[in-house]
C-alpha cells in the first residue's frame, strides 16, 4: 500500500509505534521510498528531502527503534544501496494502517469548519 502520493498534512501526526519510538509522517513516506527504490539518493529526492538529512533520520529511526528499520548495503556513512528490513517493512505498513483514520477524522474536522 503506497501512500506516498497522499497530500502531506499541513498538522504534525507522529504515531507511537512502540514504547519511545515514533514514526511521522515524512519518515514514513522516505520508508515508502526506500522500499520502492531502494537506494537512499532517489528516495531522499522523492521525499523532498536532502539526502543527508535523510540519511541522519534513518540513522535515528535505527537507534530508537527495537531493532533497526533500514538496513545499509555497506558503510552507513557513505553507502546508497539500502532497503527496508522486516521490522522497517512491518513498522511502516503499521504506520498507514494507523495514520489513516487519524488523517480521515483530521479531513472530518476541518470540513465541519468551513
């Protein structure tokens, strides 16, 4: 289920995934496009994101989680190829179960309004 193509909410929804590790939205959506190309430079550029932040939020998303969420085909510092490992797979497919009723009930709101 690719959501990458979903209109970024212009609120903060940072989802607790486990106990002291959250996932937001822009992190989600670079997870998205590390599964699908597999390579850090193109899925930074697609999340409109620099690369090397990008590779900084992978580095962090690794540390907090339980187990790490990407994995690096060579040195972390400098290696391109990466890909998702099972927990990264888990933990964002997770991510957009749960992100859609709350980004559905933020629509909802902001529809009573105006």
């Amino acid at each position: 289920m690719k959501k990458a193509c979903m209109i970024p909410p212009d609120c903060c929804v940072i989802i607790e995934m486990e106990q002291g590790a959250s996932l937001g939205y822009r992190k989600a959506v670079l997870l998205n496009e590390i599964e699908a190309l597999g390579s850090l430079t193109k899925a930074a550029k697609v999340s409109k994101i620099d690369r090397q932040h990008a590779r900084d939020l992978i580095l962090e998303m690794n540390s907090v989680f339980s187990q790490p969420l990407v994995d690096f085909q060579g040195n972390s510092q400098n290696a391109d190829h990466v890909e998702l490992t099972a927990k990264g797979a888990r933990t964002v497919k997770s991510y957009w179960q749960r992100f859609e009723p709350v980004w559905l009930s933020i629509i909802e709101e902001r529809a009573r309004h105006y």
